[in-house]
C-alpha cells in the first residue's frame, strides 16, 4: 500500500509541474552540476534522460547552493548529492531504472524510493522522510541522519553497516535479517532498530518488510569488525591444531 501511495504521488507532482512546464532536462549523456535554486529559473523538478538511453547515462550533482524538488532518473542516469536540498514535499527521489545514487551530504525531504534495478549508497546527508527499496531495488546504508522508516517491497534490499543494531532489546548479529525480528502485524514484519551506522550515526529507525515476498532488510558488519572476526577464527583454528 505504501508503495502504491509511493508512486501515486510521485505521478502527480510530476504531472503537474510538466503540466506547467516547470522542470529541468538533462538527457545528453553529459554531466552537470547544481549549485542554485532552480525555482530562480522558474523550474522545479530534474528529469535525467527521460526517453534517452545514454551510454554512459547523463550525471547530476548537487552541491551547496543547490535547492530543486523532485529528481526524477531514469535510463542508466547517476546521482551524486554533496550538498544543497532537494524538496519533494512526499518524494524527492524516484528512480525508473538502473540509476546509481551516492548521497553524501545535503538534505532530502519527502520519501527516497530506489526501485527498477537501481541503487542508492548512502554515505551522509540528512532525510526528513522515508527511505524504501523495492523492484530489485538495493540501499546501502553506511552513514547519514534518516528520520524515517526502512521500508522494502516485492523484492527490494536494504544493507545496514554498523555496530550495536537491536531489535526489542535483542542484540543482532552481522548478516541478520530483520524480519526475524519483527513482529508480525498485517501483511508487515514490524519494528524498531537502533544502533551505529557506521559513519558514527545513530539509528532509531521503524522497519516494514513484507512477510510474503523476497524483500529484506539486513546488517552488515563494519570492516573492522570483520577483522577482529577474522583474527578470531584464526585463533580457534590454530588452538585446534595444537
């Protein structure tokens, strides 16, 4: 349902601003950059290769300065975002297929959805809202300040990098799946994680994965805990050999 709403809404701020001819096209295979507000050149919403398919696929990158609603990819188009806002009022990302997406810094406000075989690596940056995978969809999240839910569908994948993640005051350990840890309500494994993302973020995050199709949301272990993992087994092994 919360999909559905998803892409409902994302359709109709779209309409509405190519109704009005406010929006910007980039589809020429090239990159650019954003340092202003677009609402200065009486545009809203960035479309990256609408009905083009560029090889490689047009880039966008938003720096300090930059302030636009929607951005809207498709077609293989890429995303960096080291600064400025993007306001979608309910969403500032949706992606239409195959799009990579590096958020480093700025602010998003309305709902993130990466979906179409498209990923999103979120190293900074801050979200007002929501953060959803869905139609192969994959997010890697190692950083940043989400004040929203983790919400996958269909087939969607949410990776988690951090340290301390629990669940209901049950500690996880590394490559767990949260909706072993949920609880069952409606169609929905539901619940609260809390943890270190691995940039030093804090996480206190609601979950929603669907209990009836292949969509998950798991944690990762940092590098250096792999380590010590690693360093660990090597010292079993060699006390066994003894």
């Amino acid at each position: 349902m919360k999909r559905s709403f998803l892409t409902i809404m994302a359709c109709l701020v779209a309409l509405a601003q190519v109704a009005s001819g406010a929006h910007i096209y980039f589809d020429d295979g090239q990159a650019h950059s954003i340092n202003y507000d677009t609402h200065q050149t009486q545009a809203y919403g960035v479309w990256l290769d609408k009905n083009k398919f560029n090889n490689p696929g047009t880039h966008l990158e938003l720096l300090d300065g930059a302030k636009i609603g929607y951005i809207l990819p498709f077609n293989k188009s890429t995303i960096t975002i080291n600064g400025g806002t993007v306001d979608g009022f309910n969403v500032a990302i949706d992606t239409h297929g195959d799009n990579i997406i590096t958020v480093n810094g700025g602010m998003l406000i309305g709902d993130v959805a990466v979906n179409n075989n498209s990923m999103i690596y979120v190293n900074g940056g801050t979200f007002a809202d929501d953060i959803y995978a869905y139609d192969n969809g994959i997010a890697e999240v190692r950083g940043g300040l989400i004040s929203g839910i983790y919400g996958v569908f269909d087939s969607g994948k949410i990776y988690l990098y951090g340290s301390n993640f629990q669940v209901g005051g049950q500690n996880l350990s590394y490559g767990d799946s949260l909706r072993d840890f949920g609880t069952l309500q409606g169609n929905y494994f539901k619940g609260l994680l809390t943890g270190t993302l691995q940039n030093g973020s804090a996480v206190n995050n609601d979950f929603w994965i669907p209990a009836s199709v292949d969509a998950d949301i798991i944690v990762v272990p940092e590098p250096a805990t792999l380590l010590l993992l690693g360093l660990g087994g090597l010292t079993l092994l060699r006390k066994r050999k003894k």
